[in-house]
C-alpha cells in the first residue's frame, strides 16, 4: 500500500495538487468557521459562481486565468457585502442574481470559444491537471497571506463573529473586518477552484467548520478540528480518487460529508450519556 | 462637563423619524433608565449614543475623557449567539480586544481582567462551559462580564432582562446596583418600570422625543409616571 502511494506522489501533477489542495483546504477551514457563523455560507457559493464566469472570460479573452480571475472575485466579495448590509434587495436574493448571472456569462463566454467542450466540465467538476508550476507558486504565496492575515486578526475575527453590535459600539471597525474576510474568502475560492470545481469549492468552506461544531465547544478548538478535519478529507480524497480514478473535487466532497455523518452521531452519543 | 451631551437629536430610518428634539445630558455617576413603549425610539437612541446610528439632525457631544475605550455595552442577544461554540472565557475575554491597537493577542492584563470580571458576576466556575449550554441568566452574566472588560466608565444595557425569571432578574438588578455603586455609570434601556423606578437615579420617558426627564422620584409622582407605572405599584 505504502509503496503504491509513493508512486502515486512521484507524479508531478499530483504533488502539486497536493500542496495547492491542502493549503486550500486549510485556509477554507479557517475562514469557514466565521463564515458559517455569520450566516454568510452562501457568499462562499456565490463567489465561485463568479469565479466560474470570471474563468470561463478570462479563457474567451486570453487573458492569463489567475491574473483576471482573482481580482475580479475580490471585487464581487467587495459587492456581496455591500447589497447585503443595504437591506433593499434582501442578501440571499442579491448573492443569487449574482452568482446565476456570473454563471451565465461564463457558459455564454466558454462556448463562444470552444464550444461548450471539456474544459466547461473541467470548471464546473474541478481537474486535478489544472495545476501549473505557477498556480503552485501563486497558490501558496496568497494561502500563506490568508492564513497569516487570519491568525493575526483571530482575535478581532472572534469578536466580529461572535457580535458585530458590541464590536461596533466599543469602536471595533466592523465593516473592515467583515471585508477582511471576504477578501480572504475570495482568495480562496478562487484558489480552490479549479482543482475542485466551481460547483465544489464552497463545501471545503462549509463541511469542515459544521463537522467540528458538531462536538467541538470552544471557539480556538472549533478552528483547529475544522483545519484538521479539512485538510485529512482532502489527502484522504486525493487518494481515494488516484486509486478508484474518480474525480478528485466530488471524491473530496463525499468524504466530507461522511465524515460530517460520523461526528454528528458522536455528538448524538455523547449528549445522550450526560 | 456632562459625559455625554445630546442637542437637538432627530432619529429615523430612512426617512421616517422616530423620535426628534432629543436635549438631556448623561453626567458622571449617573444612572439612568430610559422607558417606554415599543417603537418609541429608546433602542433607537442607544445606538445613537453608542455611535452605532448618524442622527437625522442635531449632535452627541461626548467628554473629551470619555474615549470610546471606556464604553461597554450590552446588547440584546442576536440568533447568532444562540448556537455560538464558544468558551464562557473565550467570550469574556473578547471584551478586551485592542480596539484601533495594533497588538494583535491578547496581554497577561488582559486575561487577569477577564478573570476578575468573571469572579465578581460569580462565573469563575463557567469559564471553561461552552456559551450555547448556559441558561438565560448565566448567558446574561457572562455577556455584562464582557462589557465589564471594555467599560472603563460607562456602561449600556439594553433590555439586559428581557426573558429572565423574576429572581435572576433581581439579582442582575442587584448586580447592576453595585456597579453603579462603584462609581459606573449606567445607562440602561428597559421595560421593567418597577425595577427601573427603584434602582435608577434618573428616568429618561420617550416616546417619538422626551416625555420626561428627571430623577426617579419626581417621575413617580408625575402624571406621565403615575399613569405609564400605572396600578401596579410595588412599593
């Protein structure tokens, strides 16, 4: 066994993949975590739409994918927030005009170009080929700045989470750490994207963080559960899908979910015992 | 010079003012409660006062010592914090976070803050329980034990014991009493006229602006108190 995985991590394409998914996956956790709590789930969803559609132009327009793609999703999380604070079209409503109308000029884009072939399911479903030297480069570059950005303001982060109206009133700057996290959230999802697909992406946000909320009690162990738990599915799922030659992203997905089972029914037991 | 000045307040949303011609100011030491009816713009004002809310018209002229490090606050309980998996600890403690500081952990001080607050509310022994799990009254204590942490000298409650039994209300209004007594000063907006004729210093009635203003006896024997306490008088 040890000798079949070790050939499997000589190929180049799934050490890559390796790396980009774990750094991926831990920053998704981190972020998850205060997301979930927010309420702001579906922004995470949303902004993959817009990765998508962002990706879909970049390829249309020949412009390099990265380059266009994260500014673009930085920009989108910038206006999510924004609709959602201005209470006259209601949060959910606005994240779901934007996300279906960035899917759509995405599918409009990709098939003017190559005709709706198999680079639209490589978006959509996530390739682990997709990775290039430089996306590796990239990737752990912003991922480092994601995860340093978020352990340095952790404690802000709490206090937001937990209550923006104390946060506010005793002169924290609520608007720019809910901006702060958005901006992380978008890094990420774009980041994650094309290995785990569009459609994919925002679960590594949300399983993780539900998973160790299920038995967890303590915000900072909620946070470290939720990057181990995180990071395990996506090594784990690499695997699995190396070895069963399914694709990586819903492979990911589906060991999420398993393991989201297995915690809830931990959770279950041990209420029950007290 | 008061702690707080407010001249000529106008408040709305969008458009529609809530209550207008707001004048009283909040001197050191005071407590003051501020009454009346729902809708009649008492939540509306705290957040003014808190800066949560630009007024329509008028100003808030804070002291030139009373920074916005000093203000503490406790506000109504949000669905979120419901089902918050947090620490009784890790909550009180965020009540010190560095506002505008660039430090980005929290001090040794800043623990031994938390601890002690924790102590004088009588939650040492929660610090370790998940928020989610306490009841009403033990989530109300660790949330003033936060605000203790930030409030250097003022401290905000807004309707700190709405759904409280009657002896954990008592109690938090005991608890609140002696933080007056300590030289606090408290401003609280409440439903519980009784509790608020008694403990409070001063009465701030609204009701779309200012019916009354003035201390807790003379608002007991004005016709708005008299009629808005009504016959139900405790003692």
């Amino acid at each position: 066994m040890i000798e079949y995985i070790q050939v499997m991590f000589s190929y180049t394409f799934i050490l890559r993949a390796l790396v980009v998914g774990v750094l991926v996956s831990l920053c998704a956790s981190l972020l998850g975590v205060s997301l979930v709590l927010k309420r702001y789930s579906m922004i995470g969803d949303g902004l993959s739409h817009v990765g998508f559609g962002a990706i879909a132009l970049a390829t249309a327009l020949n412009f390099a994918p990265m380059k266009f793609t994260v500014p673009v999703v930085v920009i989108a999380a910038v206006l999510l927030l924004r609709v959602s604070e201005s209470s006259k079209i209601k949060g959910d409503s606005a994240i779901a005009m934007i996300s279906t109308g960035a899917l759509a000029v995405g599918i409009l884009a990709a098939s003017m170009t190559t005709g709706m072939n198999t680079d639209i399911n490589s978006y959509l479903f996530g390739s682990i080929l997709a990775m290039t030297k430089e996306d590796v480069v990239l990737s752990g570059t912003l991922s480092a700045i994601v995860i340093v950005l978020f352990l340095v303001f952790y404690n802000r982060i709490f206090a937001v989470t937990f209550d923006e109206t104390f946060a506010a009133a005793t002169g924290t700057r609520v608007r720019a750490y809910n901006m702060l996290i958005a901006v992380l959230t978008s890094i990420t999802v774009v980041l994650g994207m094309r290995m785990m697909g569009a459609l994919l992406i925002s679960s590594l946000i949300i399983f993780p963080s539900l998973t160790a909320m299920r038995v967890c009690k303590r915000f900072k162990s909620v946070i470290f559960m939720s990057a181990v738990v995180s990071v395990l599915c996506f090594i784990a799922g690499l695997i699995i899908s190396y070895f069963a030659s399914t694709p990586t992203g819903a492979t990911v997905v589906v060991i999420n979910i398993g393991i989201y089972i297995i915690f809830a029914l931990i959770s279950r037991l041990l209420t029950r015992k007290i | 010079m008061p702690l707080i000045t407010c001249k000529n307040l106008c408040l709305g949303y969008e458009g529609v003012t809530v209550a207008r011609d707001i004048s009283f100011s909040i001197e050191k030491g005071d407590y003051y409660s501020i009454v009346g009816r729902n809708g009649s713009g008492k939540s509306t004002l705290m957040r003014a006062l808190l800066r949560l809310k630009s007024p329509d018209s008028g100003e808030v002229i804070y002291s030139d010592d009373l920074k916005q490090d000093d203000i503490g606050y406790l506000a109504q309980q949000t669905p979120v914090q419901k089902d918050f998996p947090a620490s009784v600890g890790e909550v009180v403690l965020s009540g010190c976070v560095k506002r505008g500081g660039l430090l980005p952990f929290y001090t040794a001080e800043d623990r031994k803050k938390a601890d002690a607050k924790m102590e004088l509310l009588g939650i040492s022994g929660l610090k370790n329980k998940c928020f989610r799990e306490l009841s009403g009254g033990q989530q109300q204590r660790a949330l003033l034990a936060r605000a203790l942490c930030a409030a250097g000298k003022i401290l905000f409650l807004d309707e700190p014991v709405t759904g409280l039994d009657p002896v954990v209300t008592t109690e938090f209004f005991e608890l609140i009493n002696n933080m007056h007594k300590q030289g606090m000063t408290i401003v609280m907006v409440s439903h519980d006229i009784h509790c608020a004729v008694k403990y409070s210093g001063k009465i701030l009635h609204m009701d779309g602006g200012i019916l009354f203003n003035g201390t807790a006896e003379e608002y007991k024997n004005s016709e708005t108190g008299a009629v808005y306490i009504g016959g139900h008088r405790h003692d």
